[in-house]
DNA sequence: TGTTTTTGTCCGCTATATTGTACATATGAT
DNA sequence: ATCATATGTACAATATAGCGGACAAAAACA
C-alpha cells in the first residue's frame, strides 16, 4: 500500500527495512513504546520485531526507556545525526538566519526539508505573534500541504513527483482533493517565481511564505518559511519576501563544506 | 579481530549489523567514501557492501556526497538523532552547564558519555587557554584513557568491566599497558569519591578532573570534566571539583522527562 | 601500448534470517 | 473462578540475503 516501498505483498521483509520502520515510527510517535505494540502498529510480526528490537537494543540503536520493557530511538542515532549535522554543517548559518528573520519579521521562521517523500521542519523561530504554529519540529506533513513542497520536488519530472508523493497526500486536511496537476502547476509556477505563497491549507488564518535555500546540484535543498497571520501576511508580502530571499542567499553559499580535519 | 562483535570467525554476518559497521564506520572516519573503499577497510565483502549501501542510499540514511559515487551519513539520520535529542532533553540543560562552568573556571568543559564501548566527548566548551584540547568532538575514544571513563563504567562489575572493554584498549597512546586490575582499582576509587582526577595519559600537559551525572538507574550516564594545564588544575583543584559538582547536580534534576505532547 | 588496479555489476549457492505457530505467563475483565 | 487479552519466548520451515567469484569498464601506471 506504500507507494515507496513494499512493492509485492505477501514477501518477506527484508530485516534492514524493517528496522527502520521501526525507528521512524518510533520517531513519528515520539514516544517509547513496547515490542508488542510496534508490532501491531506497523503491521509487522511479533516475532520479527522482537528479533529486531534486540538486534538494535544490542547496537545502541534502541534504548529501554519508560519502564515496562519498552524502547524509544538511542544514542547512537544520537551520534550518527551529529556527525551528519557536522559534516553539513548549516546549523549554525541557519540559526542566525533564523534569527535574522525573526528580528526583521516577528513572525514565525521555519526552516524545511524533505524527509523521504514528506516534509517536515527542521528548525523553527517562533515570532512575536500570539498564536501558535500548528507544524512541530520533526513531524512529518504531506508535500502538497505546505507551500515550501511546491520548491522542494520542483527538481522533479511532472512524472517523478507524481511517483514521489504518496497519492494520498493529495487528500487536504479538510478532506478535500487536491488535484495533482493543480499542484503540479503551482510547483511549476514556483520553480519559475523562486518563491510560493499562498493561505495555508492546514488552517484558515495563516499566510505562507517560502523560498529555496540551493544546494550543491542547484535545486533546493531545503526552504526557509514565514508564517504569518493572513492580514498581515498580505500587508507586508514584498518586504517579508525580500527578507527570506536575502536570509536564504545567506546560506547558499557553502551548503557543504570539505570538512577541516 | 574484533573483540567486542564478529563472534566466530568465516561466519556470515547479519545484515543489519553490517549496516551500521558500516555508518559506524563512517562516523569514525568523518568524510564520504566509496562502498569500494568501505568493504576494502572494514574487511567486508564487496558484493554486500555494495547490496547495503544501496539500501540504505534508498532509505536516506546514506547519501550521496563528494561526487565519484562516495557515500556519507544522510539526513535521516540527523532526524532519528534529533528526535532522540528531542526526548532526552539534555541539550539545553547541558549547554548551560558547559557556560557556567567556562565562566566559574576559563578551563576547557566537557560533556562526555559512553558511545557503545568507547567513550566521546558529546559536547565541549573550549576555555580561555591558549592551548588545544587533544580530543575532538564524537571521536571515539579507549575508556581507559580517560578519567571519564573511570566513572562511566563504575555501575558493572569487575567482570563485566573486563567484559566490556576491548583488551587493546588497556594498551595507552604511548605505547605501556595499563594493567586492568589498577584500572578496575581506579574505577572502585572513583566510584567512592564520585569524581576522579589524574595526569591526563593522552597528553603530557593537561590535568583532567570528571564527576559523573547520574541518571534514572542511579548509575554515571554521563560526566562532566574539565582539562586544564596540570599546575593550574593541580592548584584550583578543590574549587574545580566544587564547580563540577554545582554543574552535575543542576543536570541530574531530570535526565528524562516524559515528554510534552 | 600493454598491464595492473580500482570500481561497479551480475549471478548461483547455501547458510540463515524472517516468519507462522505454539507455548508460557501476566494482567484484566466478567 | 473463568475467560480474554497482552506480552514475551521457543522453534522449525523455507524464502532469501549474504557471499564468493566471474565479468567488464574505467582509471592508473609502466
């Protein structure tokens, strides 16, 4: 039924899918769970899991945490994630930023990439506003919910995103369907533009602004965004709009640095 | 070879396990390679090298970087290690610890915790010294050679202390052998005192102090530490324990709190 | 130019990892 | 007390994953 993966039914797993599987369902729960239950949850056999569970618990990839027998991510993805944040390091640039946004703004500044076929945000500023951003950090969101999904799959063929998203996906929040080629057009129109805009699709009385942050192969890498109260949003489009774009200039230049060892 | 892992010899290896010798390894080594090169040092076969690598590459947990098909640590990572980051919320706590302790004491602070059977440096905050500190930041590091490592290992038995640390790393940097019955003898004082101090065996200059920050079973999860010039540290030394022991203790309040949501 | 090394792919064999099932225990409901 | 559910372990069957080795292209080298 996913459409990335588990391409024949009735096959077996292979044990490197499942486990991560697991870890990302343990991540999208955020909580640590039993053996048991992430078997039910994701579908997979008891026994299986157990295996896995114990081969990753012994890796440091798991951890017993919470009592009861249960296990929630370890820290060895701990130090896995801080020698990828080192390599490419944009978590400094993208805090100031972030940081930079939020002063000239006092909105709301996220920054976005993909994670597998959805997006999520990495790192976020919350602004001076009195309401609150209904993405959290690390939550995977479908594409054609967000205004940054137009930027990040415009590298893509019309075909290739059409693969790429889960066709699901393309059920809104509110139920309604958003046609992919309405969505593909706006990816088109973005990619033309260098930037997207629009009322978010999530709520009803949020603006968005996005705009590309390039990476090496010169299509974007990730996006940095301002989430703004509709009204406001709409008053100020040209200056918030000239902000992002001079944030995200910012840091495009050394998206990946050689390492200095 | 391996004393810790790889059971028998001209056995298989599992798969998952191979995976993450494989991230492990590129963690270790800091910078893309080839799968080529990756099965040629790590002493695994090509053919299954490739098979994993492509795996992982399809999953995000590898990505490719560098050109010429060299591979390295991908972005999921860094999002299983954020989430992990996310429930054990020690960042914050322990960044303001490492502030406080460079301002109390201009020495280099540390936080450090076991990474499998070797001990790293998680996160460090440079003093005022004119001089470097010969660890870096996730490099992993043999438990013996550290007073951090005194602590770290203090929870398991004698036994299962020889269990547990390679062999080869009783051998120090210079080149003697450190006798395990002085080691275990170091870790049975340190684990009295709660703090262990000594002559640093990495270098021939620095002086390094470690008390340990206990978490939910009691035992050292982890250890604060300075390393200071031997005449300054040997003359500070009770206001340097003094200042540790502040530190640790505001971090052990709650090493895991169950989450928000 | 010929030779060696590096790099990547392909394929068949077989050791074994995944899985269904059965079993055992604890917990909770009635 | 009885039944049902949740949780963990043990084990055998077989689909397959890991491995060795063959092959080929490209790069390095002589």
């Amino acid at each position: 039924m996913d459409a990335v993966q588990d391409e024949a039914a009735g096959k077996r797993a292979r044990g490197l899918d499942r486990a991560f599987e697991i870890l990302d369902f343990l991540r999208q729960k955020r909580q640590a769970l039993k053996p048991n239950e992430i078997a039910a949850q994701i579908g997979a056999p008891r026994s299986s899991v157990y295996e896995l569970v114990n081969l990753l618990l012994s890796n440091g990839i798991l951890e017993f945490t919470g009592g009861e027998g249960r296990v929630y991510l370890g820290r060895k993805l701990y130090f896995l994630g801080a020698a990828y944040e080192n390599h490419f390091d944009f978590t400094r640039e993208c805090e100031a930023a972030l940081e930079q946004l939020a002063d000239e703004t006092r909105e709301t500044a996220q920054f976005c990439m993909l994670d597998g076929n959805k997006y999520t945000v990495v790192r976020m500023r919350e602004g001076a506003r009195p309401f609150r951003i209904s993405t959290d950090i690390g939550q995977s969101v479908p594409i054609p919910w967000t205004a940054s999904g137009r930027l990040l799959v415009a590298h893509l063929s019309d075909q290739d995103i059409l693969n790429f998203i889960p066709p699901q996906d393309f059920r809104l929040p509110g139920g309604e369907w958003l046609e992919p080629q309405t969505f593909i057009a706006e990816v088109r129109q973005a990619e033309r533009e260098g930037l997207f805009t629009f009322n978010s699709i999530v709520d009803s009385f949020t603006h968005c602004f996005a705009v590309p942050v390039r990476g090496e192969e010169g299509h974007a890498a990730a996006t940095l965004c301002l989430v703004t109260p509709r009204d406001d949003g709409i008053a100020n489009r040209d200056r918030y709009l000239d902000c992002l774009k001079k944030a995200a200039a910012g840091l495009e230049h050394a998206p990946a640095r050689p390492r200095r060892n």
